[in-house]
C-alpha cells in the first residue's frame, strides 16, 4: 500500500516574531526581548507538524522574493529533509505576524500585516502548480486565508481543479473564501465553530450544536463534504466521517496552557501523520486513530509558545490523555 502525498499550501505565508515584553502597555516604552523568530502560515505549521512526527509532505503556496531562502534553509533544517519546499516567489515581501507577550499582566497581543497583492500571473501559475501535483493518492491541503489580488472564485477554481484531476482536497479557510465553498464537494474541511456556522447557518455555541452542525455538512448526512473535523477549543474536536463519529479532547491542566495559535495546524498535523500511511481507504479504527493523534499534537502546541511546534517526545504521554466519545 503506498503512502498518500500530502501537500500543504499556503497562499499567504507570514514570518512571526514573537517577543517578550513584561508589563507592555500600549503608548508607553516598555524593553521587549525576541523570543521566537521563523517562517510560518497555516501549511508551513502542519507541515513542520508533520516532520515532527516523521512524516514527509511538499510545502507549496506563495512567497516574498526576499524571503524564499530564508523558509527554504528553515524548512529544510527544522524538517531534517522530510520537507520538499516548492513555494513560488511573488513579488512584495512576506508578511509580518508580531506576537507580543506580556508575562506579567498573563496577555498576548497580537499585530498582523495584510501582505502582499499577487498579480493574476500568479494566480494562474499556482492554480497551474497545484494542477500538477493532484493524481488520484494525493491530499492537496489548502490552508489558511488568500492574499490580496485572489479572489474566492480564483480559489474555488483551484478546489475544484485539484479535485477534477483526481486529489483529495482539504480546506481550512475563513471569510469570503470559506463562503465561495458553500455546497461544494471536498474531501476534508477543517473548521472552527465560528467557520462551521458560516457553511451551515446554524448554532455553533454549545458542544451539542457543534456535532449537528457538522453532521448537517457531512456527506454521510445529506451534506458536500465527505470529512468534517470541528475544532472547539479547550472543548476538543468533532469529527464526523463516512465511517463514524466522534468527539476527542485531552485533558490537560488549564495552567500548562500558553497560547492556543498553530493548535488547528498541529490537529491537521497529527492526523495527516497517521493518515498518510493508512492509503486510500482508512477503516474507522485509522480514523479514530488519526484523531487522537491529531487532539494529542493540539494540545502539545497548546503548551508552547511557538505556533504549529511540538515536541515529538511528549507525544506518548499527551496520547494517553485523549479521550474518545462516538457520536
């Protein structure tokens, strides 16, 4: 049985610089100390996730000009080679995401740059790229937001592109984008509760909404797609298949919790990990699998202040946290 091939797409990367700023106010000169510097976006996390794991995958998507060596000669030392970088250089630079962490008043504070405009030559040589890498065995994950200059029908047309020739397409996206896809058929969509209501229209607040709202949009339940994962926070996830339902969550003290950004790349991650060696038809047992592993690699980067890093180390234990409840 052959490994799936993953492919993660980013179409509007950031650099983060995380820093540390004790009692940060706004107005004022507060001494500040760089903590984190490292190329991210969506795909590049569950990627980077996915290396942690020892799992191989191909980063596409777009990047700044003066930026392109720097993801490359990161992802290739941080992936120890499990990372094919093909990213496609535009031009303008790479946005930047500032994280400002104020250790003493417990907040984060958060700066996000809009990034560059791509121009339709860009456009089209991505939805041409990504053309290239579906064939029937291969996940095309498109993660995150679109950056200026592509509307959502230039996203629709690479969903439904990728798909016509033969790939697996994964969405976790928001905003207008996310809206272009109402009744479209995709393999996978991976959404928050706030995302979940934008497919459906319906109640999103409560665990109980959560499971009909994305039952509603499964396939097996008269809905377009054939795999939904609901990520509710310290709630846990909801994932509804062809095979099966269930909810997953870890339980872990509120208190080793430091920032829950990356945690929706590292659920993506984990579960791509276990998946990638499942092939084509995963039974529900690779299902049920693949979410534990997925809700154990979230929870990890919930306890770290890097976003979509985990330490592959602390996985057995984190697993045996997970706990599974069918729906």
């Amino acid at each position: 049985m052959d490994d799936l091939r993953i492919v993660t797409v980013t179409l509007n990367p950031a650099v983060d610089r995380v820093l540390e700023a004790p009692g940060f106010g706004v107005g004022a000169h507060t001494a500040g100390e760089r903590v984190a510097l490292y190329p991210a976006g969506k795909g590049v996390n569950v990627s980077r996730v996915m290396a942690a794991l020892r799992r191989r995958s191909i980063c596409a998507g777009f990047v700044g000009h003066k930026e392109l060596g720097m993801f490359e000669e990161y992802l290739e030392r941080i992936g120890e080679g499990r990372i094919v970088t093909q990213l496609m250089v535009v031009r303008g630079p790479t946005r930047d995401n500032i994280t400002i962490v104020d250790p003493v008043n417990d907040t984060e504070t958060h700066l996000r740059e809009r990034g560059f405009t791509v121009q339709r030559e860009d456009v089209q040589r991505i939805t041409s790229k990504l053309g290239m890498l579906s064939r029937e065995g291969s996940v095309i994950a498109l993660c995150g937001s679109c950056p200026e200059g592509m509307s959502p029908t230039d996203y629709l047309e690479i969903v439904r592109r990728c798909r016509r020739l033969g790939a697996m397409v994964c969405v976790d996206t928001s905003g207008k984008p996310l809206e272009a896809l109402k009744g479209q058929e995709v393999w996978m969509a991976k959404l928050n509760q706030a995302e979940l209501r934008t497919l459906t229209g319906m109640a999103t607040g409560e665990v109980d909404e959560v499971v009909r709202a994305a039952k509603a949009l499964a396939k097996a339940y008269g809905g377009a797609v054939e795999h939904v994962a609901a990520t509710m926070g310290e709630h846990g996830t909801v994932l509804v298949t062809p095979l099966g339902g269930w909810r997953g969550w870890a339980s872990i003290h509120p208190g080793l919790v430091v920032s829950t950004v990356g945690c929706g790349d590292a659920l993506l991650g984990g579960m791509f990990s276990v998946l990638q060696k499942k092939g084509l038809s995963p039974t529900a047992e690779d299902w049920r699998e693949a979410l534990v592993e997925g809700v154990a690699a979230a929870s990890i980067n919930a306890t770290m202040r890097e976003a979509g890093h985990i330490d592959p180390a602390q996985m057995p234990e984190f697993r045996s946290l997970v706990e599974l409840e069918p729906l």
